[in-house]
C-alpha cells in the first residue's frame, strides 16, 4: 500500500491546531498521520505523512479536510508513493 504525503502553506501558529487534526484524524479515518514543518524565509510549510493506506483512506482524509475549519483557506496537495526498498 502507499504512503501518503499531503502538504500545504500555512502560517505557524497553526501547529496547535494541526496536531490537534491529526488526532482527529486517527479517531475518524483511524489512521494515525505524522505532522512535519519546513520554514523558508517567510513561508512555513507543513506536510502530513500517513504510512500503509489505501486510497479509499487518502479519500477520507481529504473528504474530512474539505470540511474542517483549519482548512478553509488552504490549498492542500496530496501525493502518494509507494516504497520500493
């Protein structure tokens, strides 16, 4: 199965909110995601890294992102990798 990747710009004061996603995350899609944080000069990107999920999952996450308030001006991309080694 793949890995999910989903990463996004946001500003970061959001990582309280973020971490309080993930748990969210576990407890409705039941799967548990790791949160990242990359800065840039003045841009902050996080990523989400789910491990082993079916696309159906990716699918849910993502279904319960679009309705989420932490998201409402923020462009998510998501990308899947399956690992070969």
């Amino acid at each position: 199965m793949p890995d999910a990747f989903i990463w996004y710009h946001a500003d970061e004061k959001l990582e309280p909110a973020l971490t309080e996603w993930l748990a969210e995350v576990k407890e409705k899609a039941d799967v548990q995601g790791k949160l990242y944080l990359r800065k840039e000069g003045d841009k902050t990107t996080f990523m989400e890294s789910y491990s082993d999920v079916t696309s159906s999952t990716i699918k849910r996450i993502e279904k319960l992102a679009a309705t989420h308030p932490t998201f409402e001006a923020i462009e998510r991309r998501c990308e899947s990798f399956i690992r070969i080694d």
